[in-house]
C-alpha cells in the first residue's frame, strides 16, 4: 500500500510521466517520444515494472544460538562453515539469515510490505523458541526489479554516446551497466530491451524506469526474428513455472483442508469416549 510520503515522492517525479500502483507489479504510463526525446503526441506506452527480490535488515538485539534454532526451528539449514543458519518461510515465500550477534537479512520477498511482514514472522519465531528479540534497525537494503521496452535496444550506439555513465564489456557481459546518481540505481540494459534495475527501493526503480526510457528510445530498432522467438521461449517457461507454482499451491490448501476437516472429525467424540 503506498504511504504519503511515497505519494508525495511520485508527485515530485516530473509531469512528463505518470505512475500506476500494483501489489507486487508496477506500470509506468509515459508519454511518447520523438527521435530528440520530445514529446510527439505519440499513444502512450505502458511499461510494466516486475519487482523480483528485495533485500532488508534487522537486529533482534540478543545472541542467538544458532545450534539450539537448528535443533528446533523447521525449515532451516545449519551452516557452521558460515557461521550462520538460514530459515525459510513458504508465507510470504522468503529466506532469512541469521547470525549469532543478533542480525538477520531477509531476501525473496516480492514487495516492501512483503519483506516488513517476513522479517516479522522471522522475529516472533525466534521469540517463541525462547529468544529475548525485539524488532530493531529495519531497513530496505536493496531492491531488483525488472523491466522490458516494446522495443530492441542498439546497446553499442547507446554505449558509445554515453561513455560517462555507460560501460560495455561484452567479453564479460551481454548488457550495458548504466549508473545513476538521482534517483541513485544501476542498470543493465540488453539489446533484446530488457533492464534490469538495481536500487535502494521501489520508488527509485520506478523513477529509473521513468529516467531512461526517453534516452534508449532514441537508440530502439526492430526486434530481430531470433529475438522474438526468445522472447516467446522466455514467456511458455514463465507461464509453465506460474501454472506449477498454482498446482502446488492449491495442493496445499486441499491438504491443509483435509487436516482440518480429520480434526474436526476427532473433536466430534462423545466425552465417556477414551482414546487407546
């Protein structure tokens, strides 16, 4: 859910665009663009921003036994290489993990509100094992969010020309890594028109959506046919992994349904019956 100040901070970010508010997904509508990066009264495109992962902190302020939390916590993996052990969530699907000065990282979440709630149930679970904790420091670390143009992007024209935030190595990587100050993010840019952002939050993915979309539409040509049938590949396997993820969701609920349903049968006996 967005917050005021969040509100206010969208408000800021120019008239040329403007920002539609999803759950997890966001979509940014902006306006068309001309050869120079001026308006042209073109229909507008919306751009939709899928938020990945984002990554928070926080301190419980107490020691943690990290054998006593492998012992007798579920969903969790000891790593005494590491010094540290990492515990899952199914709900919302995230990964903690823990150290025994106290700190936790929390990653998998697919929103900020998401991440808040983890970091909670990761809280309250160490509480009920015994643990003295309080939920201190939280903070958003860093947020992944990914983004596809309508359009193929020419990655070595546009490196070239923007050599001072731009860097190409393509013996290294496929895409271009473009760096921003403000709103502060990293970027990297392929040539299929696919970004992926990195940034401290979800505002500043948004805003470096908005901030380098008139400077790759001066460099945007067609998609090639190898292009499009990678794409088409990418969106029968995202569709598939969507469709699995729901088989086994709703297998879950029938089960947990069961459950609760033999419980309900049990606590039906008469009170003069006794269990063997």
């Amino acid at each position: 859910m967005a917050t005021v100040a969040e509100d206010r901070r969208l408000a800021e970010l120019g008239d040329n665009h403007h920002v539609h508010r999803a759950t997890n997904n966001h979509s940014v509508v902006t306006d068309g663009y001309g050869t120079n990066g001026e308006s042209e009264g073109e229909p507008q495109m919306t751009l939709d921003i899928i938020i990945n992962n984002v990554v928070c902190s926080f301190n419980v302020r107490c020691h943690l036994d990290l054998r006593k939390i492998a012992l007798n916590a579920f969903n969790v993996e000891y790593r005494r290489e590491n010094g540290m052990v990492t515990m899952k969530l199914r709900k919302p699907n995230a990964t903690a993990s823990l150290w025994s000065s106290g700190k936790i990282t929390c990653t998998g979440a697919t929103s900020e509100d998401l991440a808040k709630v983890a970091a909670r149930r990761f809280a309250r679970i160490l509480q009920k094992l015994g643990f003295k904790t309080r939920f201190n420091n939280y903070r958003v670390v860093n947020v992944l969010g990914t983004c596809t143009m309508p359009f193929a992007i020419n990655i070595i024209k546009f490196s070239t020309d923007h050599k001072s935030n731009a860097s190409y190595e393509p013996e290294l990587h496929p895409g271009v890594t473009y760096k921003i100050k403000e709103p502060k993010a990293t970027m990297k840019i392929f040539s299929t028109g696919s970004i992926t952002v990195t940034a401290p939050c979800v505002l500043n993915v948004q805003a470096a959506i908005e901030h380098i979309f008139p400077i790759v539409y001066e460099y945007r040509q067609e998609r090639s046919n190898s292009c499009i049938e990678a794409m088409h590949r990418k969106e029968k396997l995202s569709s598939l992994r969507q469709e699995t993820s729901n088989d086994l969701k709703r297998r879950r609920l029938a089960v947990d349904a069961d459950e609760v349903e033999n419980e309900d049968d049990d606590g039906c006996m008469d009170s003069d019956q006794s269990w063997e």
